[in-house]
C-alpha cells in the first residue's frame, strides 16, 4: 500500500543528513511512498538529494518575520499559504524532528491526522504518538530519529546516512578535481551556531601548515571549500596564497557544486560541521575534527565506519555542548589547539595510504 510522509526539520545540514536512514527505513517499507521535506531554505538543495524525497517545502522564519514587520496581513496571507502548500501533498502522516511546538501545529492545521516526532520539554502538544527526550546525548542525533521506527511500525536496520549529486554539478567539479589525489579542507562551517561558529573550528594557521605538507609531501591537491563568510574569516596563509596546487573555491560554489567536490574528493577534512556530514554521506574517506561538541551524538555515523577519523582531545570538561546550550570555556578553547598539525596529518597519510 503506498502511503505518504512528511518529514519535518528545519535545522542545519547535518541534521537533514542524520534523518536519511529514517528516509530509507520509510522507502525499503513502502516502496511506493511519498516522502515529503519540510526544511529550511539553505538545507533544501541537500534535503532533495536525500534518496526517496519526492517533494520539498522551504519555511524560512526569517521571511516570516519580515511579512510580520509589514503588517499583520501579510504574516497571516503568508501562513495561510504555507498551511495549503502543506495540505496539497495530502500527506498521512508527520514526523516531527523540529522539537518545537509550531511545526507540530503546521501539521495539525494541514490535517494531517498521523502526526509522530520527538518530544523535547514537553513541546509536542500537537503529536499523537512521541518519544519524550531531555536533549541529545549518550548516542548519535540518527539513532534518535531512528527510535521512531517503533511509532511507525517500521522494523529496519539502521541504515548509513546518505545522499546523491546531479550530473551538472558533477560535470562543473571535474574542471577542478584533475589529480586523483585531491585533499578537500574545510576551514569554517557550523553556520548553524552563528556568531560562535569560530568554537567549532580549528586554528585557520594549522590548516595552513596541514595544506603545505599535504601538497609538499604526499603530493596532493588541495580544495577549500566553505561559503563567503569562511573566505574571509579564514585567508589562505601567505605561502599558499600563490600556489596553483590550492584551490580556492570558498564563496564559489552552489550547495549542490560543494556536494559534488566532496565526492570526487580522495580525502574530506573539515571541522564539525555540513561538510563534514555530507563528506560521510557520499562515503567519501572523511576526517573530523572535533572541539566543544560530542562526537558521539553528532559526529561519524555509524560510529564505527573505517573511512571516518575523528580527531578530538577527551579533556575533563569536554564535550561543553550539552542538551542544546553551550558553557562557557574557561580553557581558550585547548580542545581544539591541542590537536597537532602532525595528529592530523598522520590521519590523513593513513586513509591516503
């Protein structure tokens, strides 16, 4: 019988990534489904990859807000919309990743009658069936969305993440990946934190340093990615500036042309961040480095996958990031500068091996 779903989350680019085993749990049981995308704006060109989405819907509270600004007409013309936008898919059944309570009633106002999800402070006030949590924590954010399998009868296996290219963005990263040994570096990433982004990330000058030896002594090509903010946040060091094996493509690409380097890329090496879960997804040979957040719950899935390294320092107040809120560092971040420039070099001499 096929039957249709639509998947809420609205959150950043890893976790649209953590929710694709539920996507193939849905499709191995109902080949014929239709699953739908509820996401935001920026996580759509990868959320439509994710294989057996049909269909996506983009809600940007941010346009939203501005429609509010205008006047309150426009804010209800604007929601009422969005409601029919919903209703037309004629969905059966919602599953609520957001753990908010507004996209729980997004659902409900589109009549949807079936409507499952996460429960986080009690918020789900408009879900049928939930699985009530106090935050993130002892096992990865996949497993969490994989727990709702039970809600929905589903019985499969906890599938790897996963997510396709098109035939476009592929072409256009040829001109770019010529080598065979073409490293990718992403030095920025974690949009999704803001203005703390930079706790995520580690030192821009060691990169400089891993760049060099990369490129002098294991004969690489070196590929930066990362959007706009990165490129000046984060400037090539003096010695590489000029160097024709670095490839500058930060603030030159689409979301879909970034996901395509990454698959042609021999090695992935990013901080936390999207690149890093979109990395794992194409099962592209990936290195993390982890500072302030719990690899554990948001970084390599599965744990144990042999073409992931996670880099990290167990320090005693490590990880900081707990149950959705961040401490404050009274370290000057040591997590992330006492990972050595040879640490991650010799990872990456490994998985090049």
């Amino acid at each position: 019988m096929n039957r249709s779903f639509l998947i809420i989350n609205p959150f950043g680019i890893g976790d649209v990534l953590f929710s694709s085993p539920l996507v193939r749990c849905l499709r191995e049981e109902f080949p014929g489904a239709r699953i739908v995308y509820f996401c935001n704006r920026k996580t759509e060109p990868v959320a439509r990859r994710i294989p057996g989405v049909s269909a996506t819907i983009v809600y940007e509270w941010a346009e939203f807000e501005e429609a509010r600004k205008r006047s309150g007409v426009a804010w209800l013309w604007k929601f009422y919309r969005l409601i029919r936008q919903i209703a037309a898919q004629r969905v059966d059944c919602a599953i609520d990743l957001s753990l908010n309570t507004q996209y729980g009633f997004l659902a409900w106002a589109a009549g949807i009658r079936r409507r499952v999800g996460i429960d986080f402070k009690g918020r789900a006030v408009f879900l049928n069936k939930k699985i009530p949590i106090e935050g993130y924590r002892d096992k990865h954010v996949a497993s969490y969305y994989l727990d709702l399998k039970g809600l929905l009868g589903l019985t499969g296996r906890p599938y790897p993440m996963e997510v396709t290219t098109d035939a476009v963005s592929r072409e256009w990263a040829r001109t770019y990946l010529t080598s065979g040994r073409d490293v990718v570096l992403s030095m920025g990433g974690g949009s999704s934190w803001g203005k703390d982004a930079h706790l995520k990330h580690w030192p821009v000058e060691r990169y400089g340093e891993l760049a060099a030896r990369l490129v002098n002594e294991l004969r690489c090509r070196v590929l930066l990615v990362g959007d706009a903010v990165d490129a000046v946040g984060a400037p090539l060091p003096p010695g590489l500036a000029n160097d024709r094996r670095v490839i500058d493509l930060r603030g030159k690409t689409s979301l879909a042309q970034m996901l395509a380097v990454l698959e042609g890329a021999a090695l992935v090496i990013t901080n936390d961040g999207g690149p890093l879960h979109m990395a794992q997804a194409l099962h592209r040979k990936t290195i993390g480095i982890f500072g302030p957040v719990d690899d554990k719950v948001y970084g390599a899935y599965p744990a144990d996958s042999p073409d992931c390294v996670i880099i990290k320092k167990d320090l005693p107040c490590r990880p900081c990031y707990n149950r959705f809120r961040l401490a404050a560092c009274g370290t000057e971040g040591a997590c992330l500068k006492g990972i050595s420039v040879q640490e991650v070099f010799m990872a990456a001499e490994g998985l090049l091996a």
